[in-house]
C-alpha cells in the first residue's frame, strides 16, 4: 500500500480531519508569522532604508508582542535607536 492510499483510507476518518485541520491551522500560523516578518521588513526599510544587518533585526522585533515591534520602529529617530530587547512592562 502507498503512502497515498493509506492517506486517503484515513481521510474521511474522524482521526484522518483531526490531522487535515491541524495542518490547516499550522499552515495559518506560519502564514501569519510570514505576514508579520514582511510587515515589519517593509517598516524598517521604508524608515531607516535597506541594510545588511536588516534579516537579523526583523527576526528579532518578530518575536516581540503584538504593536511593541512597530512602536520601536516608528519612535525610533535612528536606526542605532532601535531597542535590542523589547520595553519592560
């Protein structure tokens, strides 16, 4: 048996929807993670232009929470200005 018939015997399984909608919800999360690291790519580049230490910073403010990376990158004068950790609560 291939792996495309045993995939498709467990299909219409209540196990088989089980693992389509967490697929599903995965691909929707990494979809949302790629919107946001664009987002806050296009910010950065349109404040402070294209620079090549650009990827790390955009990893780093993807991981802070919500609003706290675009507040950075909107009150930050320069790009040295930008925090390396996001502001304590």
């Amino acid at each position: 048996m291939t792996i495309q018939e045993i995939a498709a015997e467990f299909y219409d399984t209540e196990f088989g929807q089980e693992l389509v909608e967490q697929g599903r919800e995965q691909g929707r999360v990494q979809g949302r993670e790629q919107g946001r690291a664009q987002l806050l790519r296009e910010l950065l580049v349109a404040r402070f232009g294209d620079r090549p230490d650009l990827p790390e910073t955009v990893s780093r403010l993807a991981t802070w929470p919500d609003g706290t990376a675009i507040r950075a990158i909107t009150t930050a004068a320069t790009w040295n200005d930008l925090p390396k950790a996001p502001p304590q609560a």
